[in-house]
C-alpha cells in the first residue's frame, strides 16, 4: 500500500496522467503499480481527468469563480472530468436576455455565474446568440418578428401572481408563441381582444412578488442551462410551459401543441 500511497499523494490536481506515471516512477514506484492504482481509482468513479490544457486556457479569476460550479457539475453527470466538458459546452454557448426587471436581470446574473456568455439586450433582437431569454410579454409584432429571426428563444414572465417559464422555442419544430395564441384563440374567442389590450400597456408598477420574480428566475436559468449541457430538463418547456401560481408555489407543467394553422411549420413538422 505504500506505493499506491505514494501514487496517491501526487494527485492533487497539478499534474495530467502522463506526469503522475514519470514522477511516481522518479520516487521508485514501478510504471505498472501507478496505473493499476489510476485504473481502480478511475473505475470506481473518484478520479477526476481534468483536460490540462482546457484547464490553461480559462483565465483564473473565471475558474475561481465556476469551480463551486464544475463541482456540481463533476458530481451531477459522473463524467470524471471535473466539469471540463460542461464548461467547454457552457462557455460556447451565447445567451441574451431581452426585458427589463428584476427577473431579467436576475436570470443574466444567473446565467453568468453558471458559466454562459450572458448580455442583456435591450430588444428581442438577440444579434448571434445561440439563444434569446424574453423576460415580459410579447406583441404579436414581437411575435412575428422571432418567426423571422428563427433563432431558439425561451418566453419568460413574472406578473400579478403567476410566473411562467416556456415555452423554449425551436423554430419550425416545436410550437411557438404563435401557436400558443392560436390555441388560446380557439378557447376564447376574445383572447386577440385581450392581448390587443396588453400590447403596449404596461402597468405602473408593474405587480410582482419578489419571491414569485426569484422563483422564476431560477427556473429560467436551471432551463437555460439544460438547454446549455443538452440535458433532459430542457425537454419540459418544449411544447410546454412551466407555471408557478403565488401562494400556491407548486410549479405545474402545461402541454401545447404545433398549432396547424400556425405559419411557423411545427404541426406540419410534428
Ligand atoms: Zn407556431
């Protein structure tokens, strides 16, 4: 055991797997000893390969800041990278948030500190982004407007009482805001009404709760940052959105479909 120690005892983050065999084999640890104990190690799931040279190429004040975030990361996917393959995937992806408010700048924030290319926008016009967050309510002027764009976006809101998160829109495959209204059209003739009435007006102050904005500012982030990683979570605001009604505070999931009278193409896609 006291060469597996010794082979141990240089783990500590400072050297890639090549430099731990030749400095275990400096200190009379045969080659074969050292990678039996890598091995196991590496088996069992407790060594964390961090790329070396990815882990030079992020400045240091970023990889102070994000290691509380690559642990998580590290313990939440199991990959025993130490989060390097997240953050590789986090860093390449580009956010901008759209929307004034304590919610919009709450989910920039978030986003930042998860590791995302975050900016704010002041439109939803979004530039290159890989991604726009809408915190607020759209105009059907808006609305059109994402359709020409074509790009990925997430509809946010937090207002009077109920925040919603979703859907995520992927453009000509997953129903959009559009269809959404076309859907509410359908149930309530007089929804064109009311959201003629919403366009252009906001309320002065706007209500909202701060528990309810924090709330669904962290539920918008924890979506953007699956969206960000490729995982599973993601998937619950495509054809959906994620509802959180105050006092209540039980978040409950909505289902929508493509609508067929949509022009953005989803229903015939689907
Ligand atoms: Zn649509």
């Amino acid at each position: 055991m006291s060469q597996a120690a010794a082979v141990v005892r240089l783990l500590d983050g400072s050297r890639d797997r090549s430099e731990v065999l030749s400095e275990a084999a400096r200190g009379g640890v045969p080659a074969e000893v050292a990678e039996r104990v890598l091995t196991v190690l590496a088996a069992a799931g407790v060594l964390i390969d961090y790329p070396a040279q990815l882990l030079g190429s992020v400045p240091a004040e970023l990889r102070r800041r994000l290691r509380p975030v690559l642990a998580a990361a590290s313990l939440g996917s199991q990959d025993g990278d130490g989060g390097a393959r997240l953050m590789a995937r986090r860093s390449a992806t580009t956010v901008a948030v759209s929307g004034a408010g304590p919610v919009a700048d709450s989910v920039a924030d978030l986003l930042t500190q998860s590791g995302l290319a975050t900016r704010r926008e002041a439109s939803a016009d979004g530039g290159k982004a890989d991604l726009l967050v809408l915190v607020g309510h759209q105009s059907p002027s808006q609305t059109t407007e994402l359709l020409r764009l074509a790009r990925p976006h997430l509809a946010v809101s937090a207002s009077e009482g109920i925040g919603v998160v979703g859907p995520l829109v992927l453009l000509g495959s997953t129903a959009c805001l559009r269809c959404l209204d076309l859907a509410r059209t359908a149930r309530d003739p007089a929804w064109p009404l009311v959201l003629a009435q919403l366009s252009g007006r906001a309320a002065d102050p706007p209500a909202c709760d701060p528990i309810l904005a924090a709330a669904v500012a962290a539920q918008a982030a924890a979506v953007v940052v699956a969206f960000a990683d490729r995982a599973p979570l993601a998937q619950a605001a495509v054809n959906g959105t994620l509802e959180l009604l105050a006092p209540g505070w039980q978040w409950r999931r909505r289902s929508w479909r493509p609508h067929p009278a949509c022009c953005c193409g989803a229903s015939a896609a689907a």
